[in-house]
C-alpha cells in the first residue's frame, strides 16, 4: 500500500479507541467503513473523502472501557458529585457539638430572602440547570445508537405507569417515613425540613416542580441509565442493583444514616422492578408523588401535629 493509500484508509475507520460506546449489539465494529479500501472505499457515513458530509450518522462502535469511564464522566457530573459532598455534610454533622437530631437539613430553602421575585428566578434557575445531567444521558444514549426508549423512558404506556408509580408511591412512601421518624427519635437522622421557603404564591408551584426534578433526575440518571450501561457491561443484576442503591444512598447522607438507609432500601426495590419492568417512567412517577407528599404536606401538617419534627 502506498503512502497515500495508507493515508485515506485510515480516514475511513472512525478511530475505535476513542469513538463514544454504543450498544452491545451495535453494528458500528462491522461497518462498510472497516472494510473498505483505498481511495474508493465506503466510509462510514458516505463515500470516499466526502462521506462524512453527506452521509447518514450510524452509532459508534461498542466499547467496554469507554463505557465504564463514561459513566464515571456522569456521575463525576452530577448525583456522584452530590454523594461525596453529602458525605462530607455528614462527617461535619457526626463532628458537630451537637447530637444529630438536633441539626437541622433543609431540603427546599430560600435563596434569596427578603427578595422573593429573585428567589423565585434563582429557584427556577436552580431547577432546569439541575437536569442538565438528564440531557447529558440522553445525548450518550443516542451517540450509541439509542433512544430515551431503551430505558423506558417514554409515554407508550401512561396509564399502566401511572397505576404502577402511585401505588409505589403509596408503599414506598409510607414505609420511607416510618423509617425516618424511627431513624430521628434513635438519634441516628437530622430533623430533615423538607421546606423553608417564604409563603408567597409560588411557593407550591416550585416545591411541585422541585419534586419533579427530584423524580426525572434520580430515576433517570441512577436507576435507568446505570442500570442500562452495568447490563451491557454484563454485569450480573444483583450486583448492579446493589451499586445503584448505594450511590443512591450516597446523595442522602447529608440527612443522616436513616436518609442512607431509607434511600438505599427504595434503590434496591425500583432496581428490582425496573429490571422487571424495562421502564423507568413508573418510578419517576412514584417518586415525583412521594417529594410532593413530603413538601407540601410538611407545609401543610408542621406545627398542627405532634408526630412531626
């Protein structure tokens, strides 16, 4: 082959080592690109030097170790981040002068007090840049060759997930609260406020959405996603469902060790019926009602009843 050969066939391979993965069943490793020769070769997304222009995009080639450190990138970005700085929160609580359940974590404060327009600006702000990381998986699922779909993420079903996230919501929800109280009164949780927010109009509208957010981040980004990538990493179920309750855990220890705890038992329970299911909707559903209940029931309920802190 002559130089100039050499040169034009290897601008028909899409350099494998460094291509963003796609699925394991991808076709990407077999395309025409591979294969073709010389100045007249197929490339991958059209003919000779100007395929790439004029072409179809087609999903990049499956990549193991790509893979894995593409989900470090996200989680590095976003909830796994968010993990180590609860931990953080956490060691300061555990060195505190004080006992636990006598330090407070508010969940929904205000950023800007005495300036409520700006808080509500800030507020929403805070909201939309916080699903950034949903976009991001989005975008690395369709780099290989994927959509929203293959975490079910869709609205194909609506009534059947919605009877399936409210009746999660009704059995997680309650189950997560009883944990809590006994985690508070054994001193092992923060007096977790749920909100602090100043009672103007919007104040139940952006604890509504707040929850949302909670809801389509969470599930998407450390339940669907993480669970999706580990299962064409082939690992076995157990052990990826376990991870995924951890780091779902992980984000909550600023709450305290109930916050952990509570956290990580519903990780492990949507992990089992998303693997059954092949649907996150469902639990963004459950979850999105469950942070609603607690936001603005804690408005509704502090102060009129003993049982809450």
């Amino acid at each position: 082959m002559t130089e100039a050969e050499s040169s034009d066939a290897g601008r028909t391979i899409e350099t494998g080592d460094t291509a963003v993965p796609g699925p394991a069943n991808g076709t990407g490793s077999t395309g025409t690109g591979r294969t073709g020769t010389g100045r007249t070769g197929t490339g991958r997304t059209g003919t000779g030097r100007t395929g790439r222009a004029t072409g179809t995009a087609r999903a990049l080639p499956f990549n193991r170790g790509l893979v894995g450190w593409e989900i470090v990138v996200v989680f590095a970005v976003s909830l796994g981040a968010s993990g180590v700085s609860a931990l953080l929160q956490l060691i300061g609580s555990l060195t505190g002068p004080a006992p636990l359940s006598h330090q407070h974590a508010v969940l929904n404060g205000s950023l800007a007090p005495g300036r409520p327009w700006l808080d509500l600006a800030l507020q929403v702000t805070g909201i939309l840049l916080s699903l950034a990381p949903v976009a991001l998986v989005l975008y690395m699922l369709a780099r290989s060759g994927e959509s929203a779909s293959a975490i079910g993420l869709d609205l194909r079903t609506p009534g059947m997930d919605a009877i399936r996230g409210m009746a999660l919501a009704a059995v997680v929800g309650g189950s997560g609260l009883l944990l809590y109280l006994a985690a508070f009164h054994l001193g092992a949780s923060l007096n977790v406020v749920p909100e602090a927010l100043p009672a103007v109009w919007w104040r139940i509208p952006v604890l509504v959405a707040a929850a949302a957010q909670n809801g389509i981040l969470e599930e998407t980004v450390v339940l669907g996603y993480l669970l999706h990538r580990l299962d064409q990493l082939g690992w076995p179920a157990a052990r990826a469902i376990a991870v995924s309750a951890v780091v779902r855990g992980s984000y909550h220890l600023y709450q305290g060790f109930g916050g952990f705890a509570g956290n990580a038992a519903m990780g492990v329970i949507f992990g089992v019926l998303y693997r059954r299911w092949g649907r996150v909707t469902p639990m963004i559903v459950a979850h999105t009602i469950m942070d609603t209940v607690a936001f603005v029931g804690y408005t509704a309920l502090h102060g009129r009843v003993s049982w809450l802190p």
